[in-house]
C-alpha cells in the first residue's frame, strides 16, 4: 500500500470515528475518539485480512 492510500484510508478511519463519537454524545453515551479510532482500524484490518485469506 502506498503512502497516499495509507494517508486516505487513516483520514477515512479518523472521520469514522469522529462520527462515531458525536453520535454517542448526542445520545447520551461516554464515549472516546481514540477508542472508536481502535475499534475501526481493528475492523478494518480483520476485513482486510478475510480479504486476503
């Protein structure tokens, strides 16, 4: 992967989880960007890997 994809889909993840977060707080939910920001790379890198398998 080069730098630029790694730069799009790390933008792509950080979005996600910035809205993520802004949706838990509009409900009333504690919520943490950098723990929806792990969540989302890990998703990401299980989907990546099914994909490679």
């Amino acid at each position: 992967m080069t730098d630029i994809q790694k730069d799009i889909k790390n933008a792509g993840q950080s979005l996600e989880a910035k809205a993520q977060t802004a949706k838990d707080h509009a409900e009333g939910k504690p919520s943490s960007e950098t723990l929806n920001k792990a969540k989302v790379k890990v998703d990401d890198a299980v989907k990546d890997l099914k994909k490679d398998l």
